[in-house]
C-alpha cells in the first residue's frame, strides 16, 4: 500500500524501512506534522502513518476523505488527537499501536522518580564543575513510600511491580482493576483515598473526557504536602496551572512529566536557537524541584521495533481486507 508518514524523524524512517522489507509497502516519508496546511501533501495516498501530535480534527479529516484517504495508521498507542466520529462518518478506518513496549515507559517513570528524589541530574553537573558537597542533594528512601499508581494497564502494571520490588507500599486506582496485580503487587482503593495517602503518585491512564484534568486544584488539595508526582501518559491529565499553584504552596514538592498538555508545537523538534513562548512552560522550568523530558519514555530500540511492526501489520492487514484486531471501533 503507498502511505504517507506524516511528522517523520530519522528513526521513524530506520525502523519502518527495516521492518518494511517483510512487507513491501510503498512509504514516502514527511517531515511537517499533519494538520490544516499539510494535509493537500496526502493526495493520492490510500494511507497515511501519524502519530501524537498530528491533528485528525474534522477539517483535516475531511480534506483527507476527499483526497482518497481510507486508512490512518496510529503509530502510537492513544488516539485522542483523533476524532473518531467524524473518521467514522467519512468511512476512514483508524488503527493504532496498541502495546509497543510498557517497559520502555514504566522504567522511565522509575528513572524519574529516582532522579528527582536522589537528584543525580544535579550531582552529575555540579562534579563536572569539582563541587563535591552534598548539601540540597538529600533524598528519601523509596523502601516503604507509599506510591499511588492511577491506571492499570500495562505499563500502570509494570510500574507497579518494580516499585513493589523496591519495597514501596503500592495502592492502585482503576475502573477496571486487575485482579493479579491487586493480589499481588499491590491494594486497590478509591481515588479520594489514594490522592490523600501517597508521598509518590504516578499517572498511567489514557486521556478521555472524563479524565481532563484529573489532576486540578482540588485533586492537589487532597494530597499531601510535599507529594511527588509524575506523569508519563498524556499532558492533559494534569491542570498545568494548578500544578503551578501546588509547587509555589509546596503542597507538590517534586514534579516530574514527559508530557505536557501544550506540547504538541514543541516536543520532537530542536527549538534550542529559538525563544519558547509558551509562558506556562517556561514557568514549569523555572522551579528546581521539576523535572520535563520531551516525550521520550517510550523512546527504546524495542518499543520502536515493535511500533514498526505492529503499523505495518496492521496496514497489511486492511489493505488485505483481513480482521485487523487494532482497529478502533466507536
């Protein structure tokens, strides 16, 4: 099938290119993300690849549908830039990656929440400039902390179970819980309760409606003073302003993201040589007690393996007419 991969890096082409040998597909790689401007570059392509931050909103969709476009291919797991309705409406089919590698992320949120709590990224500058004291480099032992993991998915899962292994007190929220992990690795309770207890909280839930900004003004009210929270999921899941609030007040004493609910015109691009002017981000990076890393927690030799794979599968299989299980339905 000829498809167009919109918002394309140098690695996205190394590992579709690798993969592709086994299926022959026809891609043509693009750079620009897609959105109002770019979508004329799918015309003639029965196909187009994408992945978080390209925009599928009803005019986009639209000028694909009238282009020919059939198929979209979500090289990633959430679909919420996507609007399934309206794809639906015009007769595109829509398939996502639905697991590539929950290690890759549920280690990154461990790597966080050792870097902020031992403070190893500021250990590392401070000895390359010969200063060996240990003062404002003191940490906690994560032996015995209480960490509240909000959604229990795969990676939720994972998460858990390392932090099970360090010896934490792991509590899990989830509408679906899981009656392994709950037996386990760790206790399932309400949210209320989870938010009032936990010194560590860790985010692992997809965006929906009901779930924007589930971390607001009063969620932050209820934790306590001094929480660490880290969000590896989707940047909407957290009230950046009210998190603002929480690290001025010290009721959030460590914060961590690798998402950011406006990252869509910055994360995967160099705009060092250039003045961010999103005033918002530029206030998170202000505190010293906030760590952000530019979406990169799914970013392994595995999970962009498997992401290839299970794209290209999943494009072979619908251009085969074959039951593809990755296809999302509403």
């Amino acid at each position: 099938m000829k498809v167009a991969v919109f918002g394309s890096k140098s690695y996205d082409r190394l590992f579709l290119e690798k993969v592709n040998q086994k299926y022959d597909h026809d891609l043509y790689f693009i750079t620009p993300n897609l959105d109002l401007v770019t979508a004329a570059l799918a015309k003639e392509f029965p196909a187009i690849c994408v992945f978080v931050n390209d925009i599928l909103d009803r005019p986009v969709l639209e000028i694909l549908a009238d282009q020919g476009v059939k198929l979209i291919a979500l090289r990633c797991a959430g679909y919420d830039n996507v609007d399934l309705k309206v794809a639906q409406e015009l007769g595109l089919s829509v398939v996502r990656v639905p697991a590539y590698s929950p290690y890759a992320v549920a280690e990154h949120a461990i790597a966080l929440i050792l870097t902020l709590n031992r403070k190893t990224h500021k250990a590392y500058n401070r000895v390359r400039e010969g200063n060996f004291a240990l003062e404002g480099l003191l940490g906690f032992d994560l032996h015995n902390r209480v960490v509240g993991i909000i959604g229990t998915g795969k990676i939720g899962r994972i998460t858990g179970q390392i932090l099970h292994g360090f010896g934490c007190q792991v509590l899990a929220y989830d509408p679906y819980p899981d009656r392994e992990f709950g037996d386990r690795y760790g206790n399932y309770v309400d949210l209320k309760d989870l938010l009032t207890v936990s010194d560590i909280i860790s985010l692992h839930c997809p965006l929906t409606a009901e779930n924007h900004h589930l971390i607001d003004d009063k969620a932050i009210a209820l934790m306590k003073p001094g929480v660490m929270l880290i969000n590896t999921s989707r940047g909407a899941l957290i009230d950046t302003q009210a998190v603002i609030k929480g690290l001025k007040s010290s009721q959030i004493g460590h914060l961590a993201l690798d998402v950011y609910e406006r990252e869509s015109n910055m994360f995967f691009e160099d705009l060092s040589a250039e003045i961010i002017q999103d005033d918002i981000f530029q206030r998170l990076l202000t505190f010293p007690n906030v760590i952000i890393t530019g979406h990169q927690a799914f970013f392994t030799t595995d999970a962009l393996e498997n992401i290839a794979e299970t794209t290209l599968s999943n494009i072979a299989q619908i251009e085969q007419g074959k039951v593809c299980p990755n296809q999302i339905s509403i």
